[in-house]
C-alpha cells in the first residue's frame, strides 16, 4: 500500500466545456503533484459539459491511462453549478470523498496551489482560495469592468449574507469537508445552476458553522478558451442572495 492510499481522500472536481489545452496541461501537472501529497489520496474527477473541441476525446484517452482520473460526460451545457452538483454528488457516493476541492478547468486556477489547501485538512472544513488578500491577485488583464464586477459583487454578496470577515465570496477555488457538511446539502433544491451556486453553497458552509480558512490565490489570466460567465450572471446572483435573505439556506 502506498503513502497514497493513507490520509483524507480529497476528489478534484474540475468542470470543462471546450478547454482543450488547459486539459491537457491541467492533467500532467496533477499527475506530478500527486505523489508529492503523502498525506492526502489524491482523486481527479472531470465533468464535462459536451466539449465540442477534442476535450472530451482527451479525456477519454486520459482517463484510460490514469486510474486516478474519472470522468462523466454530460450530453450538453448545463451551467457551472449544474456541474459541479454532478460532480460532487458523485465524488460523495461513487468516490468516497472526504473533501472536495472545486476547481475550474481553464487553469485560472493554479495546480500549483492545491498544497497549500490540504495543509489545512486538519482544524478546518472550508478552505477559500481568496485573491483579495495579502499574496492574492486578480490578472494584470483584467479591464476596470471585470474588476469592478468581481469587487461589486464580492461586496454585495458580503454585506447580503453576513459575511464580513470573508475577503472573497465569489472566489470557484475551495476546498469543503464532506462529512457533516457537503453530505447534508441537498444538491436537488441548489438555488442556481449557473456561477452563482456557489454563494448558495458558501452561506450553507457557513450556516452549519464551518471553520473557515481563507488561502492567498493569484487567480490567472486566461490563455485559451473562453469564458462562460455572462452579463446574466449578475442578475442571477442577485436573485440567488435574495433567496437566501428571503428563504434561507
Ligand atoms: N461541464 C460544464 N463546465 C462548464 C460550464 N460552464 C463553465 N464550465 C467550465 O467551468 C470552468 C469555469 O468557467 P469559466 O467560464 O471560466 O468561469 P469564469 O472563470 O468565472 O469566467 C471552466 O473550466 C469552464 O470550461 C457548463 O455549463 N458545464
Ligand atoms: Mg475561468
């Protein structure tokens, strides 16, 4: 038995819809990391959205060669939220997991920091990825709409749940526990299919009495693909913080 069959088992959930290249890249970066996390059993599951563009057809390929690696296949494009429900819900019952690390598939966020975030396996059940923070950073790209869009909405989304010793709300890289947490969410009545899932699923992290630890991330420029999130988002979002004001978690 090796030193990866011992420790917490921890599922990298990583949505995909046409992202090609970061997959590819993404997958070998993980198989290096892997064996360097003794403590942790390190599982990857993709969920992909019916990529149209070779990403599904990598993965297939990628997924015969590494046991670690799992797969499902969505017929079409369901939103992020819708996703990452499948996603998790399937680490939970098929994978046993312990934790479940949410990370996007277009390598904004860095494999590299996924370290730092099984440090705190132990003592905590909610680790954030925060780029508000000493350490954090947005991309040098960014033009003042995406800022202010990221900023506004972290804002809002503290002040309309309580949360003001949150740096970043709206941040898609966190690690939750399972057990007592992940496992009593009721992925069925999700408030939002879409990016804003994950308020819903923060301020029930948080409601059931999380120990919460914000981690630095410098969230990366992208580099190939694009971006899903639209103008619409926002209006969802809203419509998410209402519902949790209106009806709780
Ligand atoms: N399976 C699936 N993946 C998605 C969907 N929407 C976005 N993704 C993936 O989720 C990750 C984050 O989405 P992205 O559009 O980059 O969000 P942004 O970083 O907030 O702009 C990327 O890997 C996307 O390919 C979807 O509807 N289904
Ligand atoms: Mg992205």
């Amino acid at each position: 038995m090796s030193s990866q069959d011992t420790g917490p088992h921890v599922v990298v959930v990583i949505p995909t819809l046409n992202e090609k290249e970061a997959t590819a890249t993404i997958v070998e970066r993980l198989d290096s990391l892997r064996p360097q996390q003794v403590s942790h059993h390190i599982s990857v599951l993709y969920v992909d959205g019916g990529s149209g563009d070779g990403t599904l057809e990598l993965l297939n390929t990628l997924t015969e060669q590494y046991a670690w690696l799992h797969l499902i296949r969505q017929s079409d494009k369901r939103g992020l939220g819708a996703a990452y429900a499948e996603g998790m819900n399937y680490a939970m019952s098929e994978l046993k997991a312990d934790f479940i690390l949410e990370f996007d598939g277009d390598l904004q966020h860095n494999p590299d920091d996924i370290p730092q975030f099984l440090k705190y396996t132990e003592g905590y059940d909610y680790v954030i990825g925060t780029r508000f923070i000493d350490g954090g950073s947005i991309p040098d790209d960014w033009g003042l709409d995406r800022i202010l869009l990221s900023k506004g909405g972290n804002l809002i989304a503290r002040l309309a749940l309580g949360a003001h010793h949150l740096h970043d709300i709206t941040s898609g890289f966190k690690l939750s526990r399972v057990k007592g947490f992940l496992e009593e969410f009721d992925f069925s009545r999700l408030y939002s299919k879409r990016h804003a899932y994950k308020i819903h699923l923060l301020a029930f992290m948080l409601q059931r009495g999380a120990r919460v630890k914000e981690v630095p991330i410098e969230f990366q420029a992208r580099e190939a693909g694009e971006s899903k999130l639209i103008k619409n988002d926002i209006v969802d979002t809203l419509r998410v913080l209402s519902l949790i004001r209106l009806k709780g978690v």
